[in-house]
C-alpha cells in the first residue's frame, strides 16, 4: 500500500479511536494486508494498540503481531492480559511465537505457555538461543515417513486447514526420524499417486545442524537458492525448517550491524544489535550509551598522539610549521585504514576471505596500501613543497604518508584477523583499535622524520 | 559441501585437467550442487575452465554459468565458442540468460541470440536494465485464464518437464493479460478440479512495476514476506516474476555497497557496485581505482585544516601546547560525524528516516550531538587539564569538543539530505565531505576558541 494511502487510513484509525469507535477502527484495517496493519499500529500509543487489537479477531492479531517490530510485539503482548495472549499465541506460527514468548517476562511466559494449546510444539522451540538455525526453525511444516504414498500426502494436505505462510516442500523421514529427502509440491503433483514419496524426493539436499549460527542458515539458503532449509540434529534427524524470509530478515539485521559496527555505533549488551529504528526513534539516552563506547576508545587514541607530539615539543617550537600537516598525515592514515577494514568485514563475512590463506591476502593488501602511498605521498609532497617553499618539507610529509598509508592498510586486516582468533568480533573492535594505532603510529612516523631532517627543515 | 572437501575436490579435478583427463574430472564434479561446482570453476584457469565445461552435460554447464560470479561466468561464456554457447544459453532460465547477454561483446550478443530457441523470451527480458524489477524478473512461471478450471492447469503442469527454480504459485491474468490474482500450489491442491482458478486466487496481492528500482523489489519481497513478486506494467498486464532468491542477491548487493561507501570505496563507473570478491582477489589496480576517489577528497580537508592552522600560527609559536591537541579534536569530530551517517543512511535505506519529517531527525541527531559533545568535552577537557597542570587549556579542548561533536553529527544528517535532494547518492558522497567539513571547521573552533582565551593560556 502507497505510503500516503498508509497516513489517510493511520489518521482515520487514530480519531476513530478517540471517539471510542473502535470497531469501526478494526473494521478500516481489516482489508489491509498485515505488514501494513502493523506499521498503523507501530504510530498509535501502546494504549490505542491494545483497545484496537482487542476487537480484532484472533488470527489477524496474530499475523499483526508477526509483522510488528519485536520490542513493539513484546511491549503490546505485555499489556493484552494473560487470557488475550494467550489466544493471539495459538494462532501464531511456532517459531513466532516462540520468539514472542522469549521476549516476555518470564512469569507472564510461564503464565501463557501453561494455557496455551500447542505448548509442547513451542516449548521445543523455545530450547534454542535466537540467533541460532534452531532458534529460527519453524514446526510447521510437511513431513512423512518415507514409504507415505503421494495420493495419501495429497489427502493429508487437503485435510489441513489453509496456513498462511506454507512451506512449499514435503519432506521424507525414517523411522527414526532422520531427514531422507526432499520433495517440492510441484514435484507431487507430477508424481502417480501410488508412488511412495521416496520414490519422488532428492536426496541430494542441504540441510544444517540445529546449534549452527543464523547467518550459516541465511548463507545456505541464499548460495542454494532455497525457499526452505531443513534443520536437523547431530544424529540427522529432522528437527524443524527456516524459511527464506527469516533468513532475509536475518541478513538485513546482519548488514544493519556491519554497517552500524564500522560506522563506530556499537552495542552494549552481548549478542544484542542495535536496532536502526531505535536510532532514528528511539531515547537519546539510548543513541548516547551506543555511540559513547567508540568515541571514548578513539579518543585514548588522540590523547595518545598528543602525547607523541608532546615528545617532539622541542622540534615544534623549532618549525612551527609542522603542525600545519598533523591532520593530512593523521587523516590519511585513518581513512585508508577504515578501507581496508571495510573490505576485510565484508570479504570475511561474504566468506571470500579464508582465515587460512590469511598471508596471501596480508601481503595482497599491504601492496595495495603500498601503491596508495606513494600515489598520496608524492601528492601530498608536491602540494607541501608549493606551499612552503621548502622541498625538504614536501620530502618529510610524503614519506611520512607512505609509510603511515600502508602501515594502516596492513593493520586494517591484521587487527581484524587477530581479533577473530581470539574470538572477538571483528566488526566490533577493530574500527577503535585501528583509529587508535593509527593516531599514534601516524605521528610517531612524521615526527620522526622530521627529525631526521631537522637540520634541513630550519 | 564443507570447505576442506571442496578444496580436494578441486585439486583433484585441477590434477585430471592437467593429465588431460578433463571426462574423469568432469565425472567428479557432476554429483556436486550447482554453487559447489562453481566455487571448483572459480579456482580454475580460465584455459581449463573452458575445457572443463565443453565436456559437461549442456544442462549442468547452464547451472554452473548460473552459480558463477557475473565476471566470470561473462568469461567463460565470451570463450565457449558460438555453438556450445547457445547449447548453454538454451539450458539457463530466460531471466540468467538475459543478464549473462547483457554482459557480452554486442557482436557475440547478436550471433548467440540469432542462434537461440528461445531468444524471444530472453529479448523481451533485455529491453529492462538491470538493476530494475524489469531486469530481475524471469519469465519461465505459471500463468492462466483466471476461468482455466484447476484440474486443466494439473493437467498442463504434468505436462511440463521439471525445472530447477520452480516458483510455487499460479498467477491468473483476464483476458487482456492483467494479473487478476494469484494462488500457491498448496492451495491448488486442495481445491476441486472443476473449480475456475479465479474462485480460489488471492485478489489482494502486491506487485510492482517493471521500471522500479530492484531494491524496490526486495523491500517487498520481505515486507511482505513472498516467494515470488508479479511484475507488471502501468496497464497492470502481467509481466514476468521476481524470485526470492534474486531479492536476497540485490539485498546482499546493496548491503556490500552500502559498506564499502561508508567506507570510502567507490565505484568509478556509473550504476556500477564495487564487487567485493574484486576487492579481495581482483586485480591490485582496480583497488587503487575505487580507493583513490575518496583519500583525494578527504586530503583536499586535510591540507584545509593545515590551512587553518597556519593562518593561527602566531598562536601556535606562543602557545607550541596547542599542537598537542590537534589530534583530538580532529578525531572526535570526524568520528563522531560518521556514526551520524551510518545512521541516516542505514535509516533512509531501511525507509525509517522520511524526508518530508527532516527537521524533526536532525532536531533528534543534533540533540543527541549535543549530549555525546559535552560528555566527551568535560572528559577530553578534564584530562588536558591533569596532563597540562592548566584549566584554561582544558576549557579551551572542552568547548572545541562540545562544538564541534554537536557541529559534526549536525551534518552528518543535513549533508547525506541535500546529497538526496541533488539526486546524488547520498551513502558515496557523505562521507568525504562531510570529513573534509569537519577537519576544516574542527580546526577553525579549536584555534578561535584559543585565541579567545590566549591571554590565559600564555
């Protein structure tokens, strides 16, 4: 739905609200598809939503609550009152609702797990940590024994009610539950009926451990170009199914973090990313606690190069006119350096960069920085030397670039490379470290040539 | 397949190429998945790449030109030769066919598309550009008569051979070719055959039109978390289909570039995204080329800041302490500036920051500058205090911090802004500038303030 089409309806909803009229607000909503619904109910205030979602029928509450933003979904479940809740859960899909339930307090959790009524499908869900395979598995899904013939699948899905978001796949199991084969429906509806489904399934498919990372899951199904990806344990058995738009959800979260990582904007809690519309809406307490972290890393890095500079008073106060090119050196430093992180993030993340083979792209990179170096050294040189006359000055501000240029390229991708080996997210620490280093070694290098030439820069 | 296997894999297959015994090695590789068999390609030469792919079956050389990376699979297909060329292209589906043309000599564009059979698909699918929902949309999908009685379209379905991307829905268009609806196979087999298609097809779907911007596309395909999206055009006649495993491509596209331009990565050439196995494995020149671009701009701020120091170098003899803390407010200025472009620029992808709501985002971005600038200057303040023995000093880093932290996240919002309303890119142009911006006026603050306050610094 166009967004202005969107506004209309979100101010018909609001006034309707106010005069008390809220089934007339349900009933403006009603024909909406539910990402739309939800993004009506994400402008109206938390007391709005829960008279609105009240008279809306139960099945619609739920896919609203699919479509909201998880802490709006948790903070509206919140407030529904346990017997409310506890009928929009049923009429989640699982995996949703588990996610929802993960979010509440846990004694409202335990509250509406003990009323709801496929508790037992959800409390298995429930197992897993969210930004595992297992925590984005869903329970619904199509699954036989292996020797199930095609026209009894056939009678079995004409006898389920119509789902909302439908896997189009069916998968084949052992008697003991392992994963056999995969079939799609179209590959069904070409089959004879009489054939047993493993006639007709692939056995040739891809499939990923419960315990794996989100971002494995989202980087099978997008390399495979799956619709769904089954999820088994350490013994194959089948355990549950991701479907893409979860793995899509859980690359744009991705690259929000790697953008929001590099960019210095980082979370305070663990394994928690910050969310971009909190950013753009949320409490400023919240922007300052996220941004703060980084800002003060980095600024141990300027007091740092202060201090370098603080060494080499003597010679300041001899040539004054070397402060003029502490920010091109401490400059290019920083910005070639922030480069060569991006590339390594994004050529890691992307798996085109294999921690084995790590000397060979070190040495790609640092030859790299190397040319950029004597490219934006002889520049810089060049534009020093007209300035002040003095060839001498030109000489120490290049060289200094060249060597700060490809000593920050080099670090770019050893900083992040050490971090992953002891486990730190490199996305994270890498950005501050890497500024830090820079300021400092940046200074110490020009300083010190600087005082090589002395005698000539006088 | 796991990495280490792929990688025996490909030496055995590189080991049989070498002893001419490219059947063998094809052998090898045919009971691989499709990406795996690309990753092998991609490690060859391209010399035995296209001995390789001559003596693999037509079908599975068009899944492997479909798995390999755009460059290289644009190689291999200029190398083939006509005949095998246009075997391959006949094999791949319409809408990878098109792209791969696209990416031809024109001379061997129109030798391979007189040769095809069926080049009138694939050239109704050249006419859109690539980066539109037009050129992402395949045409190889179900359509029917919305009165087409659902046991004729099983019938037509049996009838067709099995594809590999099979999309599980069935568009229904009237008689002048606008899409009237659309159903998912599940729902197909649960209804009766004498059914017409448009009784059980969903009238409410989302579609788009085909000259929108592909990520336009992929917006949609996740909001509305769909398999496939109809593309149409602006008679509302169905046109072709967008798969979700395209949208997921364009997403991970549009998150590389969005990266690499926060990082200062920049295409030279127009519409064209820095690929990031280029940056990782490509040519080292190509490097320098995207990397250039943005240290240039960002030198012109640093020869400015130089600038302006000089232009208060009488100042800088008298008090030589001032230099040390060049580095600090420089750093903190740029930094800060840039989490504020990551942010609107995360945000204005996301759809989360509207321009028509400007004032109230930068209102919001220069609220939170203002807090992070007088935390960070009371603690920059309160350390050149310690380390100077001299308040004055301190208040002079202080207010240089607040200023230029609240100046410096202040444009990281208003800059990206005008960049949009001139019809630039905001996520390539921002950063430069607004680097450039805040060296110069961080250093302008950081001396105006000195000068005021020079009799008590002395």
């Amino acid at each position: 739905m166009v967004e202005e089409q969107l506004t209309q309806t979100f101010e018909d909803v609001h006034r309707l609200l106010e005069e008390g009229r809220r089934h007339e607000a349900a009933a403006l909503i009603a024909p909406l598809l539910p990402p739309d619904q939800a993004e009506i109910f994400e402008d109206l205030t938390l007391e709005e939503q829960v008279r609105l979602i009240k008279v809306v029928e139960a099945r619609q509450a739920a896919n609203i609550l699919e479509a909201l933003d998880e802490d709006d979904a948790a903070n509206l479940a919140q407030n529904l009152g346990i017997e409310a809740l506890t009928r929009v859960l049923d009429e989640m899909e699982p995996d949703e609702a588990a996610d929802l339930l993960g979010d509440l307090t846990p004694e409202l959790r335990r509250q509406s797990l003990a009323q709801m009524s496929d508790q037992v499908e959800v409390r298995s869900l429930l197992r897993y940590p969210d930004d595992t395979a297992g925590g984005l598995m869903t329970s619904e899904y199509y699954v036989f024994l292996e020797d199930t013939t095609v026209g009894a699948i056939f009678n079995h899905i004409r006898a389920q009610p119509i789902q909302d978001e439908e896997i189009p796949y069916v998968y084949a199991v052992d008697e003991d539950g392992r994963l056999a084969g995969v079939a799609r429906l179209a590959d069904l509806i070409r089959a004879h009926h009489e054939l047993p489904l493993l006639a007709i399934v692939d056995t040739q498919f891809v499939s990923i451990d419960a315990g794996e990372d989100q971002e494995i899951a989202a980087q099978l199904l997008n390399r495979y170009d799956l619709l769904a990806l089954p999820v088994i344990d350490t013994q194959g058995r089948l355990l549950g199914v991701i479907t893409v738009d979860d793995a899509i959800a859980a690359l744009e979260e991705e690259a929000t973090e790697d953008i929001y990582k590099s960019a210095g904007i980082l979370s305070t809690r663990d394994n928690q990313s910050v969310k971009s519309d909190l950013m753009v809406r949320g409490p400023i307490w919240r922007s300052w606690m996220v941004r703060i972290p980084f800002l003060l890393v980095t600024m141990i890095g300027g007091i740092l190069a202060g201090g370098v500079i603080g060494i080499f008073e003597e010679a300041l106060e001899t040539v004054v006119v070397l402060a003029f090119f502490i920010p091109i050196v401490m400059g290019m430093g920083g910005n070639s350096g922030t480069q060569s992180v991006g590339i390594f993030i994004r050529g890691f993340v992307l798996g085109q960069i294999d921690p084995q083979d790590f000397g060979k792209h070190l040495l790609r990179e640092v030859g790299v920085g190397l040319g950029l170096g004597i490219i934006l050294g002889l520049i810089a040189g060049g534009a020093a030397t007209l300035w002040q006359g003095n060839p001498m000055i030109g000489l120490v501000v290049g060289l200094s670039l060249a060597c700060t240029v490809t000593l920050a390229t080099g670090l770019g991708f050893l900083v992040p490379l050490l971090m992953n080996k002891l486990n730190i997210d490199p996305a994270v620490a890498s950005e501050p470290i890497i500024t830090t280093i820079n300021d400092f070694t940046g200074m110490l290098i020009y300083f010190m040539f600087a005082s090589l030439f002395m005698s000539s820069l006088m």
